[in-house]
C-alpha cells in the first residue's frame, strides 16, 4: 500500500514564496505528480518528478527526494488566483492497479492580500 | 476544442436507482480512469482502462462497473445507487498509463 502525507492548509500572502511539502511511502515509486485544482473546478496537471531535483516551470518548481521520500511544490511570486488546492500524487508500480496514481488528500492554499 | 467531456453536470438520484455517468475524450488516449472525490479523502480510483477493450479495479471499485468499447468513451455505471456514493466524479484520461492525466469537469452525484 502507500500512504501520502500533505499538510491540510497553507496561507501566504500575496507576492511571497510558499512552499508545499508532500511526503510518500511506497515499494515501487516510479514517479511523483503535482496537480493544481481550484475549488469546483477539476485537477490540472502542473508538473512530474521521476529523478531527484528540482524542476522549474516558471513560477512553479518541484523537488523530489527519492531517498528521503519528499517531494516540494515551490509557488514563487504569489499571485491571489494561486489559491487552489495543490494535491500530490505518486505512481507505484507494485500496487495491483500497476501504473496507476495515488492522490494525497491535497493542501489547500489561500493566498491573502 | 479537445477534451474530455461529462456528462451530466450534476445529478440528483434516489437510493436503488440504476445512473450511468458518461465520459467521452477526442485525444485519441489509450488511458481512461474514473475518480471519485471526497472531502478529506482525496482523488480515489474507481476503475481503469489502459487501452479500448481491457478495463480493471481501482482503490474502490465496489458497487460500480465500467465498460470500455472503444478508445473515446469509458461509461460508469452505478447499478442501484446507495448514498455513500454520494461524491463527485471524476473522469480523466491519459495518452498512456502512467503519464499526465487530464481530467473532465465531474460530475456532481447526491444519492437520497
């Protein structure tokens, strides 16, 4: 089985930096996805980690720790419609459903003037 | 413009009736996958189909079927609605397993 850990809510305010952390266990690990979803809206692809390291997308960057188990979401400049909940999701490939993905329960992120 | 589309929207459905929610994506993916989301718990996979003609189990897969006749459209059916199936679903798809997957607007479900 697998178990995600995100923290449940963030504030920051507008224009600073935020950083979402998401910690994982898993036999399988074959890669780490971060997905942004505002409120009544479906879940939008942002980025993918399969090595460690940072990768950079702008006003995003994601970091990934395979040993230690963590990956990051770094927002940077933060704008009021980053206001979203950003979930974590981990593909296994030991579990039945092969490469399937298993979300985190998300954080929910408000962005305050 | 290409997608995936859902439908209905929203549904409001008395306990022991049959609902299928539909889903149909013009990407041409091979990957289909049904999510329900619940507050507190997250996405959780219903069912999936990595290419047309072959489907499996997700997390939790009781009480729903799905079938997957060909590449465009991935059904689900609840076959006599209970109301902890009460949540919004979630249809997404990808071009294989395992890569990025795009996701449809859901549908929102409450069973009475």
């Amino acid at each position: 089985g697998q178990n995600i850990d995100q923290p449940t809510e963030m504030t920051a305010t507008e224009g600073a930096i935020v950083q979402i952390n998401c910690t994982y266990q898993t036999s399988g690990f074959n890669g780490l996805f971060w997905y942004q979803q505002h409120a009544g809206e479906a879940p939008t692809f942002l980025s993918y980690n399969v090595l460690d390291g940072l990768e950079e997308k702008g006003r995003f960057s994601s970091f990934l720790s395979r040993s230690k188990g963590y990956s990051y979401l770094l927002l940077k400049e933060l704008q009021m419609k980053d206001s979203a909940s950003y979930l974590c999701a981990v593909r296994d490939l030991s579990n039945n459903a092969g490469n399937m993905l298993t979300f985190g329960g998300g954080t929910r992120l408000m962005v305050k003037p | 413009i290409a997608g995936i589309t859902q439908a209905p929207t929203s549904q409001i459905l008395a306990a022991g009736r049959r609902m299928t929610l539909r889903c149909t994506q013009d990407m041409r993916h091979n990957a289909m996958y049904w999510y329900r989301q619940d507050l507190g718990l997250g996405l959780r996979l219903i069912h999936y189909s990595n290419t047309a003609g072959t489907t499996g189990k997700g997390e939790v897969p009781d009480g729903y079927s799905v079938s997957r006749a060909n590449t465009d459209d991935f059904p689900l059916t609840l076959a006599s609605a209970v109301p902890s199936q009460t949540s919004v679903y979630f249809c997404a798809s990808s071009s294989t397993a395992g890569q990025p997957q795009h996701f449809g607007d859901g549908t929102r479900l409450s069973i009475l």
